[in-house]
C-alpha cells in the first residue's frame, strides 16, 4: 500500500491556526477526511498519517477520533508537552488509542536552537519509547545540529525529519544545510520525510527540476530505506494540487529499483510508524 507519511486535518479557526497569516489565505478553512480521501485514491495512495498543526493535546485526541472513524488514517502523530512533569500519564492516557504513533513538537518555532536538547524536553523524549512511539523533527536546517546531537542521546529512539529539515530551496542554497543533513543521517535511528518541498520553492513558479537536488541530496545521505513520501496536505496546495505535488517525489525516484520505489512510497512509513 502507498502511504502519504505526513498530512494534515484541522476545523479553521483564527485563534488557534494564528500561523496562517495573509500569504496562506487560502488555508482559511476546514480540512477533513473527505477532502482527502478522493485525493489519496486519485494519487493512488491507500493511506495516511495524520500530523498535529497546534500544540493542544485536544487536536491529538480529536486526530485520534477521526482516525477511528476513517480507516484509511492509518496513525496520528500527536502533540503532548514533552516538558510536563506528568508526560508519561498523558502518554499512557493517549497511547490507549492504537492509532497514535508518534509526537511532534513545532521546533522550528522556538527561539532557541538548541530547544530540543533542554532537559526537561530530553525527558520527555526519553519516555516516548516505553510507549513504541516515534518523534517528528519539525525544524530548519540551521537546528540540523541540534537535532543530530539529540538523536546521538537517544540511539533506541526512531526519529524522522519532517519537510527534509527546509532547506532553502526558492534561494536554491544547498551547502550547509546538505551539510547539516548528511551528519544527521549518520545516525541509524533517524529517517527523512521527502515532504513539505514545494512550499520551500517559489510558490507561484517552481518546477521539479528546483526540487530534484534536493530529493538527490537526501536520497544520497539516507538512502531508499529511510525516506518516505508526504504530501504535506494542505499547506501543499499553496504551491500545487495534490497530485502533482505528490508526483514530483514519484517521477524523481522512478530511476530506482521496484523495490526501493515501494519502500519510499509506503512501506518504510509502515515500517517506521508501525502502522
């Protein structure tokens, strides 16, 4: 089955979706399982993973009630203060859904590089693994150190790095963030969603020849058995449709093997969210 790794639900609203600012206008409203379901299918794809875009343990438990409802929402990826005192009893309370397979936490917004390597948020990761749960690296490429020196702490822990760690695509700069990546991808436990690149581009002007160095780059530094594919839906469609965003990463990787197509297209996300 073709899996889309990384996507997206929410009921708009001003308050809580405040990131969506003028340039994003279109967003401004609700994204629900039966947008996206004909999407899938259209694309080919069997399934999905939902992924938090506030960091309110209500969106986790409202994801897990789609996911319950929809069975192509093969898992959630949720959001938990992983600086709580009380992280393992709001674990424990959420893990009680099978559908949650992983955390996130929007790094990329805190002031503070180092953010992940805070004790208190080392604590939390460190207690994701007593629930076989997965963390999501939401970062920029100038966090990529970060990053590698948390997964260097936790070599037990699956890792995977959302939107390829954003390079600057539409300035077409590659150095210190291939860099950056490469030393990341040293470590076994972490892998890498090919996802969120077009809206790293030129919106309105991209092609995929401006995303093709950058999907060589990280094919490259992890190889076919630690990417897969996500659409990044519905930030996406700022850029493009589903399916034509989808296509990029599917026409860059026919050059592979059957088998290593099938790995980023679906399996290694099944193999890596236990779905």
């Amino acid at each position: 089955m073709r899996i889309d790794a990384h996507q997206h639900f929410w009921r708009y609203s001003p308050r809580t979706h405040a990131w969506i600012d003028d340039s994003m206008a279109a967003l401004r409203r609700d994204f629900l399982p039966s947008d996206l379901e004909p999407l899938l299918r259209d694309a080919g794809f069997g399934g999905c993973v939902a992924v938090q875009a506030q960091q309110d343990v209500a969106e986790t438990e409202w994801l897990l009630a789609l996911a319950a409802e929809h069975s192509f929402i093969r898992g959630v990826v949720g959001w938990v203060d992983l600086r709580a005192e009380d992280v393992r009893d709001q674990l424990a309370r959420l893990s009680s859904s099978t559908k949650l397979k992983g955390v996130r936490h929007i790094v990329q917004s805190e002031p503070d590089d180092r953010f992940m390597l805070r004790p208190d948020f080392m604590r939390g990761i460190g207690a994701l693994g007593e629930f076989g749960l997965a963390y999501d690296i939401l970062i920029y490429a100038r966090q990529l150190p970060a990053a590698a020196e948390l997964a260097a702490a936790f070599p037990e822990q699956r890792f995977v790095v959302d939107h390829i760690a954003k390079p600057e695509i539409r300035e077409r700069r590659t150095d210190a963030w291939a860099r950056g990546i490469a030393a990341l991808a040293r470590h076994p436990n972490v892998w890498c969603k090919l996802s969120g690149m077009v809206t790293e581009a030129d919106w309105g002007a991209w092609s995929p020849d401006d995303i093709a160095p950058y999907i060589d780059i990280v094919l490259e530094a992890f190889g076919p058995d630690r990417l897969m594919i996500g659409s990044d839906w519905p930030v996406c469609t700022l850029a493009g449709a589903y399916g034509h965003v989808m296509q990029v990463v599917i026409q860059r990787i026919a050059r592979l093997s059957p088998r290593e197509q099938a790995a980023i297209l679906g399996e290694n996300a099944a193999q890596f969210y236990r779905l």
